[in-house]
C-alpha cells in the first residue's frame, strides 16, 4: 500500500470512527456509567473487536458469513440478542447519581467492561460485510498482504482510539452534572434504547445491503 493509497484510507477511517454506530454508543454509556478514566476502557475492547473482524476477513471467514445465508444468519441474530440484552440491562440500570457511584462501579471489572465491548463490535456481520466492502479497495493484491491488513488495522485503532476518546469523555462530562436519581434513570433509559435500537437495526440488515 502506498502513502496516496494509505491516507486516502486514513481520512476514510476518521469518516467510519466518527460515524454514530453502536461503538460511539458503547464508548458513551461507559463514560456515563464509569466516568473517562474507567469507562475508557471500553475503547480497547471495541478496539479488539475491530482487529477480530480483520482476522475473520484476513482467513477468509469474513467472506463465509457474506456468502452463507446460515453462517449469516446465526452471526446476526446472536449480535441482534446480546445488542436488546444489553439495552435493556442499561435501560434498568439503578439510577444511582455520581456521589454514590463509586463502589457500585468498582464491581465492574476493567476485564468485563472490555469483553463486553469487544462482544458489540466482534459479533457483527454489518461490520464484517462492511469490512469485506471496504477494505479490499485499499488492498495491493501483489504485494504481501500481511503488512496491509497490519496497517489497516493500526490505522483504524489509532482513529478509533481517539474519536471514541472524545465520546467517552462527551458522556463522562454529562455524568457530573447528573445529580438527581431522575436524570440518572433517564440517560440510563437513553443509551438503553439506542442499543435496543441497534439491535433492531441489525436484526433488519439484509446481505446485500
């Protein structure tokens, strides 16, 4: 891959981090539940959640779940359960406001907080259609592919590492000023309906979309 073609998918990657997905959603309910510092780290595992979706295409599963309408299909519908499950745990989460949220959110392992959010961006076949529509566009078929899908990858983290930054910190900035249990509840109720809602986004993506 040369500079030209390389920055043209470095400007491409600002446009996909940026984009609202369940990964900006995923970065916002950390902050407003964890605070930056804690809650940043749901950005590795949506991170790892991209490299995953790499390696799927690198070994060629990428194209397996694309073509088989029965490899899509379990793929969809298990990201589509865990997207409305965990819009709903989010929608019933105690309204507890920042003061007294520190213990209650110590008992979130840093571990689990990145599983989880690797979970959003790894079991998604929207994303690994996308991928798979993306990025051989960048790809010198010629040259060794290893050193690409590499620098894609890196390429992608580092955009998502600080756009998610920034929604992270968005959503964290909203916590301190959330005082009263019925504001808590509210942006609890918030984010779990928009995770609902990707999920029923997801549940309606079709193959040849």
């Amino acid at each position: 891959m040369d500079f030209a073609t390389w920055l043209t998918f470095f400007a491409a990657s600002w446009a996909i981090s940026i984009s609202p997905g369940t990964g900006a959603v995923a970065a916002m309910s950390a902050g407003l539940n964890h605070g930056f510092r804690r809650g940043y780290f749901t950005v590795f595992g949506l991170v790892l959640g991209i490299w995953t979706q790499l390696l799927v295409i690198g070994l060629g599963l990428g194209a397996l779940v694309a073509a088989s309408a029965s490899a899509f299909l379990v793929v969809k519908w298990a990201g589509v359960a865990y997207l409305v499950w965990f819009g709903i745990a989010q929608w019933r989460a105690p309204a507890v406001p920042l003061a007294q949220r520190s213990l209650e959110t110590s008992q979130v392992t840093r571990r689990a907080m990145i599983f989880r959010a690797w979970t959003i961006n790894a079991v998604n076949p929207k994303g690994t259609v996308f991928m798979l529509a993306v990025v051989p566009q960048f790809l010198v078929l010629s040259a060794p592919l290893l050193p690409q899908y590499l620098l894609i990858g890196a390429t992608l983290s580092f955009t998502d590492f600080v756009v998610m930054a920034g929604y992270t910190a968005l959503a964290a900035k909203v916590l301190t000023a959330l005082k009263e249990v019925s504001h808590v509840r509210a942006m609890n109720r918030v984010f779990g309906a928009f995770f609902v809602l990707a999920g029923t986004l997801l549940a309606l993506f079709k193959r040849s979309a």
